[in-house]
C-alpha cells in the first residue's frame, strides 16, 4: 500500500472517529444551549415580574407570579423539547431504554420539587410566611435541582462527554449562597440574580465551550 493510500485511510479513520461521538457533541452543546436559553428567560420574566409587582396589589402580584411562572415553564418545554431531539444515535437499544427511564423520573422529581417551590412562594405572597424568604426558596429550589440533576445523570448510561461534575458543582455553589440570603435578606433577590441567573449562564457557555473535547477520542468520557 502507497503512503498516500495510507493517509486516507488514517483520515478516514479520523473521521470515523468523530462520527462515534458527534451526538454526544451535539447533546453536550444542546445542555449549554439549554442553560444560556433558561439565564435569558428567567432574566426577562423577572423584570417583567418586578415591574408589575411594584403596584402593590395582592391580586396583581398573584398574577404576576402566575404569569412568570408559566412563562418560565413554557420556556423550559420548548428548550426541552429541543434538546430531547437530539438522540445519539450510537446507544444500544437497552441504553436508550435505560436513558427514558431516567429521563422519566428526572422529570417527576422535578415537578415534586416545582410543586413545592410554588406552594411557598404562594405563601409567601398572601403573607403566610415573610416576602423575604422568596429569594431563599428559589436559590434552594434551584440549588437541590442541580443536585438532581446529578443523581439522575449519575444513574444514566456512560457516554463521552456526559453532564455530570458540573451538576454538582453547580448546585454546591448555589446551595452555599443560602447563607448569605439568610445574613443579608434585603439583598435576596440580587443574590439569586448573581448564582442562579447568571451562574446559570456562565455554567451554559462552560459546556458548550468544553464540548469541542468530545471530539477528541477518549476526553470528557464519564
């Protein structure tokens, strides 16, 4: 065999190499994609939901809150739905059974954990507990969320690349900032803004940024 015969064959095995973990590439990019797309959102919704929550009716404020929400939640669908389009197609047929299945309870738990975000929020607006726990509640909701996410990828098949570490990271650092909403309440929502948003986006462009290491055989292979 010629040398040049040779190279095509190594650059043919170059890009079969590329192809075995291109959908684990685009699933990585679609998480961060997910996570910058959530940052954005939850930015607008809060200030539109700041702006009507100055007027300072309970009823407005109660719409407001349920109008944030369901924005949020369709945002999350939408972005969702997306990123569950991208199926690699190089798991066997028993981890992609395996990979529903967790996705199933992935999503229970966090509609268990939604429910229970939004049960104190509405407390929290009809005065039941103190307006100043809101920013607690949702930098724990958003924190714990993160460690699910972790449990459910830890529990998921193996592929390269996988959403793992940075879950835990995340949500330890979210969880930490708990304290300092507790020590400085009248800096709440200002202390949410900065782990939960725009961690949130930071923690988006991180992924995408390390996703190109799928690429490389044998990096970022859980």
């Amino acid at each position: 065999m010629e040398e040049k015969d040779i190279v095509k064959v190594r650059k043919l095995l170059q890009i079969a190499d590329i192809l075995d973990v291109y959908g684990y590439y685009l699933l990585r990019r679609g998480i961060g994609s997910f996570y910058i797309g959530i940052a954005a959102t939850v930015s607008l919704g809060l200030i539109f939901f700041f702006s009507l929550k100055a007027s300072g009716s309970t009823f407005i404020i109660l719409a407001t809150y349920a109008l944030f929400f369901v924005f949020i939640f369709a945002m999350i669908m939408i972005l969702g739905k997306q990123l569950l389009e991208i199926q690699p197609i190089y798991l066997t047929l028993p981890a992609q059974k395996e990979r529903r299945k967790y996705r199933k309870y992935y999503g229970y738990s966090w509609i268990l954990l939604s429910t229970v975000y939004l049960i104190l929020i509405f407390m929290t607006t009809v005065h039941v507990i103190s307006s100043q726990y809101s920013p607690l509640f949702t930098e724990a909701f958003i924190g714990f969320g993160q460690l699910g996410n972790y449990m459910a990828s830890s529990k998921s098949p193996k592929y390269p690349g996988k959403v793992l570490k940075e879950y835990l990271v995340f949500g330890i650092a979210i969880l930490l900032a708990c304290p300092m909403i507790v020590i400085w309440p009248e800096y709440g929502w200002f202390i949410v803004t900065a782990f939960c948003v725009l961690g949130s986006y930071i923690f988006g462009v991180y992924i995408i940024v390390t996703a190109n290491r799928v690429l490389r055989k044998g990096q970022l292979n859980e």
